[in-house]
C-alpha cells in the first residue's frame, strides 16, 4: 500500500465507525462520509507489490493508539538484534515472569521444559534459530529459557485449549470480501499487560508479515501477511502429538512469511515436520478462500470452506472421523455460537460486525488478544493488553510497505535502533 507518511485528519476512521461492543455484533456506520471514506481508501489506495515493498525507516519501538510495535527489516541477525536493542526490557521481563520465574522452585519442572525445547529447537528453520540467537545476544538473555518462551505451549499441552478462529467470504458476506476472526485464549503469568506487541517484519527473505505477539516471541499467534493471507492456531489434542517437528506457532509464521495463497499454506503443513496436534486457520489471498487444517505429528485432514465459510475451536472434526468411521463430530458452544451466527447473517455479513468479540466465543477470563482481520486492504481490528480483551476497544490498524498504521491517530512516536 503506497499510503503518505503522515496522514491529515480526513484521512482517518473515527472509532466509533468501527465494530466495538462484545455484545452487539451489528452496528450500522454513522453517515454516508464515513462510508464515503472507506470506499475511497478501498478503491483508490494503490497497491504495491509485496514481493517490491522496501520499507524506507530504520527499525523502531513505536506507540500507536496506545499499542506497542516493533518495526523490523532486514536479515534474520538484524531482525533478532534490532528486537532485542529496542524492547531488551521488555524481554527480560517476559521472559522471567513466564518462564525462569515460572521454574525457579522446581528443578523438575524446569529440566522438563528446556529440554523439551531444545528438542523442538532442532527442527525450527535455521534462519529463526539465527534471530533467536540475535535476540538473546542482543536483549542480555540465556538462549535455552528464550526457547522455551517460544515453545512452551507445545511442550506444556495441558495448560489451555481455548481458542477459536473463523473466516466468512464470497456467498456469506455482504460484499464478498473475507472477513476473518481470531481469539487468543491462554494464560500469561501478567506479561500481557506490559508485554503485547504488534511485530512487524520486511525480512531480506520472504514476504514482509505482522503478528500480535509478546515482546521476545518471534513466532506467529495471530498473523497477516502482505499478500492478505492470514495464519492462527488453535491447540487440538492429536492421536500423535510430538515435540520431533516444528512449533504449531512457528508453522503459522512459516505459512505467513512463505505463502501468498490459502493452498500454499495447506502445503507447507503437509510437508512438515509437524508436532503437535492443531487446527490451523489459512484464510485470504487473491480470490478470497479459507480453510481449517487439522494435523498432529503423523497426520493432516483439510477442511476446506463450503458455503464461503470455515470454523474452528479446540478439535478435530475431520481428522478424527477418518480414524473413527461414523464418528460423528463433536461442536462446542463456541463453534456453535460461531455457526450461528455466522447463519444468521449469512450474506449481510460486513465491517460492522464483531463475532469474535460475541458472547460465549472468547473464553473471557484468559482471552488474552481479541482481532477481526480485513485482507482486502490489509486492515485489523485488535483489542489486547488489557483481559479480558473483548470487552475492551478494538483499534484498528492497517499494514503497509511504509510500516503499520493506526487509522485512528496521528504518526507516531519511536524509538529507533542503533
């Protein structure tokens, strides 16, 4: 998106144009210039390439509606070294409330962890070892607990399984475009708080991506990239669950930094190696398309959108039937308040609703980061920091070759690295 640099007041979304309320999933825009303004930005925004986008500023911590970003270029080393220089407080802090602290009274628990994964770490891309290196160098940090920040929720599989995700296109929304949705559901020892970042990387390889993070997670929990293909995971017991193959987070930044379409991505999971059990939502690309990918270490079943729409939580509908003929799937209250909703606006569903936010789909008391993502334009509502973030406001941002923008504030202020 070749957007200015600065952008004047009419150049920007009030928030109360934006979906907010947790409990009122439909609101109308207030006043055609309003709607006036979004066509303009839709339609007549140019468009760059992904592949030609050379983001023009140095790296930089930055505040924007209130958020936290990380603004990261270049090869994995100066991704990782440019992480750890700007937000080095920041990652200590994480990494001791969430991990050293965390183990610090039990030997046991601690052993467990990290060997754990250093196993994982053995199947990670090298070039993502590389910037961990960096990082851990760079912020002042031991890089075997830095692993384990990265990986502990594969090597720790009973603490949450709570998330949930959904894509809507083509017959299901009011113009065709995707609508997607994403909740993160976890706990975090307090690091939300001062820990949650937007990361933004233009790396020297592949195709530049955001992900909702922590400070000191260089992984993928709620990710978009520049082609409009969107990646999150949703934890899923497996019949074969194993720590022998790459983190399901880190198959999300893969997907994100690799793929431009929604097959792409479905092939980067089967090829492997996989872990854990998951469900992974790939959603966007150009046309629209979705899919749910439901996998563990030795298996993977494609649920592809039928009627323009994809839903998943916490289990394996399709892969487990294939294991257990006329095995009939089993839906949550959340995928069903999903569906429902989903149905019940088949067809008007558009920018003015927020089903992620809805009553009954985050699980309120660790719902940790709440998005709706637009691929169309690059554009994401996000509520986080703050928990339950569903019941706070939803910011909206969009991605561009010039860095991420808030649509709701002037430019922003920064620290940059050295």
């Amino acid at each position: 998106m070749d957007l200015p640099a600065t952008r004047s007041h009419k150049e920007t979304l009030p928030v109360s144009t934006w979906p907010q309320s947790p409990r009122a999933v439909c609101r109308p825009f207030r006043g055609p210039r309003v709607m006036g303004l979004l066509i303009c930005l839709l339609v007549f925004t140019t468009v760059v390439p992904a592949q030609q986008w050379t983001y023009p500023h140095p790296a930089s911590l930055q505040i924007l509606d209130g958020y936290q970003v990380l603004h990261l270029k270049g090869s994995p080393e100066e991704l990782g070294r440019q992480h750890g220089t700007l937000a080095g407080d920041l990652v200590r802090r994480v990494l001791n409330d969430v991990i050293i602290d965390d183990v610090a009274a039990s030997e046991s628990r601690r052993r467990e962890l990290y060997e754990g994964a250093m196993v994982m770490e053995r199947y990670l891309p090298e070039a993502y070892r590389r910037e961990l290196r960096a990082l851990a160098e760079a912020a002042g940090v031991d890089y075997e607990p830095l692993v384990a920040l990265q990986l502990f929720g594969d090597v720790r599989r009973a603490d949450s399984i709570f998330c949930s995700s959904f894509a809507a296109f083509g017959p299901a929304t009011k113009t065709g475009e995707l609508v997607a949705g994403r909740n993160m559901d976890y706990w975090d020892n307090g690091a939300s708080s001062y820990g949650a970042v937007i990361l933004v990387y233009y790396p020297d390889e592949g195709i530049p991506f955001i992900t909702v993070s922590w400070a000191g997670i260089i992984n993928g929990w709620t990710a978009m990239n520049a082609h409009g293909l969107i990646a999150s995971n949703n934890t899923a017991y497996g019949r074969a669950d194993s720590l022998e193959g790459i983190s399901t987070c880190f198959m999300n930044r893969k997907i994100v930094q690799f793929a431009s379409t929604v097959e792409e991505g479905v092939r980067i999971i089967e090829q492997g190696p996989r872990a854990c059990g998951t469900v992974t939502m790939v959603a966007g690309g150009t046309p629209p398309n979705a899919a749910q990918v439901e996998f563990d270490h030795d298996s993977v079943a494609v649920r592809r959108a039928e009627d323009g729409y994809v839903i998943a939580t916490n289990s394996h509908l399709k892969l487990h039937r294939e294991y257990d003929a006329g095995a009939e799937p089993y839906l949550d209250s959340r995928h069903q308040i999903l569906r429902n909703l989903i149905l019940g606006h088949y067809g008007q569903i558009d920018r003015t609703m927020n089903f992620a936010a809805a009553r009954g789909v985050p699980m309120s008391s660790i719902n940790l980061h709440s998005a709706v993502l637009y691929p169309a334009d690059l554009t994401m509502l996000l509520s986080m920091g703050r928990t339950p973030a569903c019941d706070y406001r939803y910011r909206p941002f969009r991605f561009t070759e010039r860095g991420l923008i808030a649509l709701n504030e002037p430019p922003p202020t920064d620290a940059q690295a050295p």
